[in-house]
C-alpha cells in the first residue's frame, strides 16, 4: 500500500459538551452528509443523525459518561464522552465506521484510549500515554513529535509549504523501526493535516481547534496496518491531540497567573531600617493554578513597622487580581496607625462592602523595635512562629477571628517579647499543611526546624523552605523573616 492509499473507511468527529462541533474529518462529513465549511459550533443535522446518532443518544452520553453505538446501515457510530483532570465534560468523540461487505470486524473499544491516554494536565505525560498505548496495543513502536505551542497551523494542504518543526517528547517500542522514511511521512502528516500510511508505518496528525500540534508515528516490523488499526490510531492521536491543547492552555493561563503575582510581589513597602527582612514567594507546582498569597510592609511613626501576610481563597488571576486589592486597601487603613486589631476590623468592612471580594486570611504583626515589643492579631490566619538566637522555635498562640470580607469583625491582639537576635516568622498555608495531616502536627514540624545559631534572616528563610521541602507544597507559599536591627556602639573616644 502506497502512502497516497489510506483507506477511508472511518471518520471521526469531536463535539463540546454543548454537542455542537468542534471538528470533523473529511470521512465523517461525507458519510453524514455534514455541510464541508461552516461546521464547527453547529450542533449534529437531522440528516447526519440519522447515521452519526440522535440528539438523546449524545445527551445520554454526556450525562452518564457510558459510551453508546448509533447503528445505520452498513455503518455504526461510537461515542465517548471526554473529561478532564478535575473529571469536567469536555465533550465527546464519535468515531464512524463504514462497515464493509462480507464478514465484519470486531467492535472497536475507543473507550481503552480515552481511559489511558490524557490523565493529567501535562503535555509531556499525554505523549508518553500515547506512545505507551499504541506501542502496546496496536504497534511494535511509536512516538510523539510536537510542534512548539506558537506554530502556526498550515493554511492549505500545499504540499510545498514548509512544515512546522517538530520535536520528539515521547517514544515507546522498536524504536529503531522509526526511519527516515517515517520522519518524512510525519511532516506530510502536520502539513496536509490527514494520515499517511505505509506499509510498516502509520503518521497521524494530532489536531485541535484546526490545528496540527504534533504527529504520532506508529511502526510494525511484520505485518501491515489493518483499516481496524487505522482507526484507532487515529481515534487516540484526536484523543491526545485535545488533551495536549487542553494542557497548553492551563500552562498559558498559570504563566499569566504566576507572573501577575511576582510582578504585585515584587513591590513591597520597606520596613524602616531599625528592622532587617527576607520575604520569599514560591508558586506550587501541582494545583490548578497559583493562589492569592501577598505580603506588604507599612511604615508606621516612631520607628514601627507593620508586617502583613494574607492568603486570598481561590486560585488563578481572579485571586491574583483581589490579592492586589487588598494590599491597597491595607495600605490606606493602616495609614491611620491604628492597633492591628482595629487595623483588621476598618479592613474587614471595607472588603466586605464590595461583594465581587473573595474572602482573604490575614495576619498582622506590628513590630516596635525601640520597646522590643510585637502586637499580632490575626483574621483566620495561622499563627506566626519565632526564632530564637540560639535557634530554638516557637509558635505563637495568637486569638483568630473571622477571615477579612465576611463583614463578620471579633478581632483581638496578642503581644509579646522580641529579643535581640529572635526571628520572627509570618507564612501563608502552604509552608505547612500537607494533605490528610492534622494543622498542629504541621506546625510542630515548624517547631522542630533549628536554624544554625546566628544565621541571617535570609539564611533563616531559606533553611526552613528546605527543612520543610516547601519547594514541593501542595499549595504556593508566601514567607517574610524579620529580626530587630541590633544598633551599633559607639566607639569609644
């Protein structure tokens, strides 16, 4: 079989959880009788569900997630409802087989694919499913080359036209069976947006929203390629193929969320200079996206400083955004110099009067290092700790009142000692809690960290992120050290 002879004898089609298109192959739109432009967000036509499948067959599926065949005759259609990693509808794939005369294949199981293949949020690891899946069903080897994440789709099928460049993320099998020859049929396959199929080789596009974003590359040592196959392939390239734009887009909308934080974090009031101050921020690896963890300082008369550290509920730019809204409206309430209790109570009421405000845990410490003296008071946050001289940790018992934004108010203030060389800390939730662990047992495993005697307070903030492995939190994780600027003696005349 020629490259040229792929056999059309299936067709795919992908639908939103709208079960209005998103994309359907030229096998599909001739078998249903589906219009060749003008598809995509228009929902099945009466004519196509006659073969493709009613419009209760697809609502059923997205509703229980149980896959359904549509017979007609001489074809079937099967239909596979498609999630995401947090189990979200993201619509269905519906592969159409025009059976042939004679003796019939067995029913192929789309359902395998869409089970393996696509688990998680990373574009890396769906390649790697699917290079597993097809070197081990339908193949003796198989990889995945993806196109960078701005290549431009081809706009015709010149077969001319230079082909996006494509980089191998995962391969899987005999993949020495994979030769030039192959590597050749990859960039048709992108270029022309179909199959080419070999005798001992298969190249199917990976596309999605109109766009080639790779190619999966299939390989036998002795025996060809069953139009079965060619289906399945093809099902599972499609599969990967949405679960890798899917992918890229969470990676964008983190990006944009991460740098949004840094760049507010970036900018924090200075403490006055009696006060020395380390403050660290580390996004979270795992997690749908970075939360609303923010720190500031104010300046305060008499040489006072007051620390802030609040954590906004949610995640992604929405809680990025508020997070900056809070900082602001900390800075002009802590204007007036208030104790931090009351300081939390004008902020409290001023959060809550706008309603679009999401909820926000915040703790505050004002540090008076001419009396040695720190005042803390605290809206649903965890407790500060302290750092001794000789490295001895405690954590201190501060009363906790309502978060800030729920108009609710009942704020206190606590006060204690800071002595010369104590270190204090302030932290968001992420330093600490771990899934399933009871929050004292995670505060204990603060109090446990002893920091070389005489350390820096940069090299205090930097020991307990290693100490309690914060580069691995579940959540992100905001930090501020401080410690009272010792004052220099004079010399002595």
């Amino acid at each position: 079989m020629c490259a040229d002879d792929v056999p059309a004898v299936a067709g795919v089609a992908l639908l939103d959880a709208d079960a209005n298109y998103l994309f359907a192959d030229d096998a599909y739109r001739r078998m249903t009788g589906e219009p060749a432009d003008g598809l995509e967000g228009r929902p099945v036509g009466a004519r196509a569900a006659d073969v493709a499948g009613p419009p209760g067959l697809l609502a059923a599926v997205l509703a229980d997630g149980r896959p359904r065949t549509h017979a007609s005759p001489g074809r079937r259609c099967t239909w596979q409802r498609m999630t995401g990693a947090r189990s979200q509808v993201l619509g269905l794939i519906g592969v159409l087989v025009q059976q042939a005369p004679g003796p019939q294949p067995p029913r192929l199981h789309v359902a395998d694919a869409a089970d393996r293949i696509g688990t998680t949020l990373d574009a890396r690891t769906t390649c790697e499913e699917l290079a597993h899946y097809v070197s081990t069903a339908l193949a003796d080897a198989a990889a995945v080359d993806l196109t960078a994440p701005d290549s431009a789709a081809p706009d015709s099928a010149d077969a001319a036209a230079p082909a996006a460049p494509l980089q191998r993320t995962a391969a899987a099998g005999k993949t020495e069976l994979l030769a030039d020859p192959a590597a050749a049929a990859a960039e048709r396959a992108v270029r022309e947006g179909r199959p080419v199929l070999d005798d001992r080789w298969l190249a199917a596009p990976l596309i999605a929203r109109e766009r080639a974003l790779g190619v999966l590359l299939a390989a036998r040592a002795h025996s060809r390629f069953t139009r079965d196959d060619v289906l399945l392939v093809q099902s599972a390239a499609l599969r990967a193929a949405f679960a890798v734009d899917h992918a890229h887009r969470y990676a964008d909308a983190r990006r944009t969320a991460v740098e949004l934080q840094r760049t507010l974090l970036t900018d924090p009031g200075l403490p006055h200079p009696n006060l020395q101050l380390a403050t660290r921020y580390l996004p979270s690896g795992t997690g749908d996206l970075v939360g609303g963890d923010w720190f500031e300082t104010v300046r305060l008369h008499f040489g006072r400083t007051l620390l802030v550290m609040g954590d906004v509920m949610g995640h992604g730019v929405a809680a990025a955004v508020d997070m900056n809204s809070y900082r602001a409206a900390l800075r002009d309430v802590a204007a007036a110099d208030l104790p931090p209790h009351r300081v939390l109570r004008r902020l409290d009421m001023a959060i809550s009067d706008a309603a679009s405000r999401r909820p926000a845990a915040c703790l505050l410490a004002r540090v008076d290092p001419a009396r040695g003296i720190v005042s803390f008071s605290s809206a649903g946050h965890l407790p500060p700790a302290v750092f001794t001289g000789d490295g001895a940790a405690e954590v201190v018992d501060v009363p906790v009142g309502p978060p800030l934004g729920t108009g609710l108010g009942g704020y206190d203030i606590a006060s204690r000692r800071l002595h010369p060389g104590d270190t204090l800390l302030l932290f968001t939730d992420g330093l600490v809690e771990r899934r399933g662990e009871d929050i004292d047992l995670s505060l204990a495993r603060l109090a446990r960290v002893r920091p070389r005697p005489g350390c820096t307070v940069d090299e205090l903030a930097d020991e307990v992120l290693i100490r309690l492995d914060a580069a691995h939190a579940e959540d992100d994780v905001a930090l501020m050290a401080a410690r009272i600027r010792e004052r220099a003696l004079p010399e002595p005349e």
